[in-house]
C-alpha cells in the first residue's frame, strides 16, 4: 500500500494497545490485573456529569469556535490565574480534544521538516512518533548521572541550530519523578534566553504527594509578554478523572494560538461542545475530588512501594506525583518487552515495558488501581521471577503451575 513516509515511520500507542490487550483477556474472562494503565479508576466529578447531561438535554449541540466557548476558555484562565498567578487573555487560549492534541497542534504550528525537539528520558511515550509526525526530529536527552531527573547541563549538551522547542514533563509519566524546583526555573531561563520555545506539558499538574506544591513555570519567566514562547498545557483528564472526556488545553502567546486554532480549526473544528460543558463543570465545580484522588494515589503509591521495596532484586525511586512508578528489574531482565510479555503470559499481570519510554530494563507499574490490584498483582510478579517461590500458586480457582526457572 502507498502509505506515506511519516506514516510508515508511526507505531502503534503502546500504552493504548496495553488497554485493549485488558479488554480483550478480560472479556475471555481472564483474571488479568492491569498495573500498564494510565487513568485513574474513579468517577468523573459529579459537577462535570451534571454539566455535560443538561447540555445534551437541551438538545442544542452545535460547533463551537474552534477554540473552544468562550465558558470554558473563562474557566481555563481562571484555573490558570489561580493555579499560576498569570492571567491570560481569551487569545492566549485554546481548547482542545486533550493535552495529546493541544501538543499536537503546537508542533503542527511550530516545528518545520528537520527541526528538533528536545524531552528528557524517561518520556512519555507519544512524545517521539507526535515529533516525527509532523516532521521534525526526536531528541531525547539520558540525565547524564543516569537518573529520572534532568540537569539543565544535559540539555544545554544537545541543544543545536536545529533545535526548535523543548518539551518538559513534571510530575513526569513514567518515572513520577517531580522535577526539582531549580531545574524547572533553569530551564524556563535557558529557553528564554536562547530563544527556544518550551512546552510545560503539566496534565498532572495538582497529583503531587509528600506535602508538595504543584510548581509554576511562570514564577521563573521573566517575559510574560505576547513574545514568550512558554507554551503551558494542562487538561481535565488525570486530576479529575476524566480521561474518555477529552479535553486539555494550552495557553501561550497569541501569535501562536492563533495558528494553532487555525489548524485545529481544519482539523477538528474543535472539541465537543458536550465535552467542553463537562470541562466546565469540573474546572468550575468542587474541586474535593481533586484532592480526594491525590490523596487516594497517595495511598496507593505507598503500597506499592513497600511492596517493591521488599521485592528483592527490584529497586525503586519513590515517586513523588503522578499514579506512575518506574522500578529497575533489569536483574531480572535487559529486554523490558520479553520480560513484560512473560509477566503477562505467566500470570496476566500487564505492564509497560521500559523501553517504549526510552529506558531499557525498567517496567512501568501504575498505581491508580485498587490496593487489591496493585499487591495482588505485585505477588503475582514475584511469583513468576522469584527462582526460589512455591510451585504452585492459586488465581481465585485457578492453579497455576511453576514450569519455568
Ligand atoms: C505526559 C502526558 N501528556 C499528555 C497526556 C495526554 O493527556 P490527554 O488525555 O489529556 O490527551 C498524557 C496521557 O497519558 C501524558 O501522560
């Protein structure tokens, strides 16, 4: 088939084909524990429900700008002035169908044939193929002391004439490292200084842990003019449980959201009207779910913490937001893909192998399950490496037989 070049070079989501893998076992009824996914369990918030089910009711469900309304652009710059003491005009905004697509159409706008985009390792895994297609080229910088937490030494390292934008994630999928206040403010400097634009990709921005203050990239920028290239995105998917919903957003410098709104304009149109509503109704609404859900991850990345820890061969930095830990078993295994496949194999847990975030040997386990799931699913995977564990171990009814070393 005469496919295009860039679409040749696209793979498949692995987080995404993660999820239907689940489906499918669980609809064979298979006992399989999902530690792979990447949006919490729980409902949306009752106000976003309410706000998306009276807009169906109303029947009036039309095209919006392609920016978003004007509710929830009202809404964004209300969040973001709370959250990030700047106050954007309704032109430094735009709505979009999730964080996943406000980058997209960032890079759509931003990045020319060769241009390079710079993201630390671990990085989320979309990052590499969104840079890829829109025609630009993939940079990712390994920390130099081999840890999940960037120096601005690394950056600078890497940085050429073909450097365009740089792309930073805090609290990071899939370390859930949360980069220190220092390197955020070296970075928001070093990109206005070299004339870099730089997207703070911050979609989980308030499920910080251990008594942490979300961190503000514009308590370091020294231009907050209409020629800042500080581009922030955020969305309603993690922090308030609303992943099937579909809406982020970005805010940066009008020229920018411009083009941007231009091209999402031919695009998409714009996100659902219905969504938008819902958007609304959770940025607008109580936020105790917010909190609830932080303090819930909280929990659960406690468990599954001192379950890796005791988890001998297995080491583990204690992740201090997101629902995302990113343990080393590379004791176990170098190849992350054939250790993640026998764990599914052997005894249906899923995880993400290491290497689709651009780190071999490591396993991305998600905590934003239930405590049952994350330590049943811990045990699990002892069970299956472990040389010395018993021979047999029971799913429910189901025996499961130790016939490998
Ligand atoms: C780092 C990061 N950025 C962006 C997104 C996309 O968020 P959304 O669901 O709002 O498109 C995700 C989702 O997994 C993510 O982990």
């Amino acid at each position: 088939m005469s496919l295009s070049l860039i679409a040749k070079s696209i793979g498949e989501s692995a987080t995404l084909r993660l999820n239907e893998t689940a489906a499918i076992l669980r609809a064979k009824g298979d006992p399989v524990i999902h530690l792979g996914g990447g949006e919490p369990k729980g409902k949306a918030p009752l106000d976003a429900v309410l706000a998306a089910t009276s807009a169906v009711a109303s029947g009036e469900i039309r095209y919006t700008p392609p920016d978003g309304t004007p509710e929830l652009k009202k809404a964004i710059i209300r969040y973001t002035e709370e959250f990030y003491g700047f106050r954007p005009a309704p032109e430094n905004v735009m709505a979009s169908g999730g964080a996943k697509q406000a980058i997209m159409t960032a890079l759509h706008a931003l990045i020319d044939p060769q241009e390079e985009v710079i993201f630390p390792v671990p990085y989320w895994v979309s990052y590499p193929d969104m840079v890829k297609i829109v025609g630009g080229v993939p940079v990712a910088v390994e920390p130099e002391d081999g840890s999940f937490v960037p120096r601005i030494q690394d950056i600078e390292q890497v940085v050429g004439s073909y450097t365009k934008l740089v792309i930073i994630n805090s609290p990071n999928n899939p370390s859930g490292a949360v980069y220190p206040e220092e390197f955020i403010a070296d970075v928001v400097e070093f990109c206005e200084r070299r004339g870099l634009w730089l997207i703070m990709d911050d979609i989980y921005h308030r499920l910080v842990f251990d008594g942490r203050k979300p961190i503000n990239p514009y308590d370091y920028a020294k231009d907050r003019s209409e020629n800042s290239k500080l581009i922030l995105v955020n969305g309603v998917s993690k922090q308030y449980a609303m992943t099937g919903f579909r809406i982020g957003w970005a805010v940066g410098n009008r020229k920018l959201i411009e083009a941007m709104t231009n091209i999402q304009g031919h695009e998409t149109s714009g996100p659902s009207v219905l969504l938008q509503h819902a958007a609304v109704g959770a940025i607008n609404g109580l936020q105790s779910p917010v909190e609830g859900l932080r303090a819930t991850l909280e929990n659960n990345r406690n468990v599954l913490i001192n379950e890796l820890r005791a988890f001998e061969g297995v080491t583990v930095e204690n992740p201090g937001g997101t629902f995302y830990s990113f343990p080393d078993f590379s004791n176990y295994s170098k190849d992350s893909v054939a250790l993640s496949e026998f764990i599914l194999d052997k005894v249906q847990v899923l995880t993400v192998p290491g290497v689709e975030f651009g780190m071999e040997g490591y396993l991305r386990l998600s905590f934003c399950g239930t405590i049952k799931e994350i330590t049943e699913g811990i045990e699990r995977i002892k069970w299956a490496l472990d040389p010395n564990s018993p021979n047999e171990l029971y799913i429910g009814e189901r025996k499961l037989v130790r016939d490998w070393t």
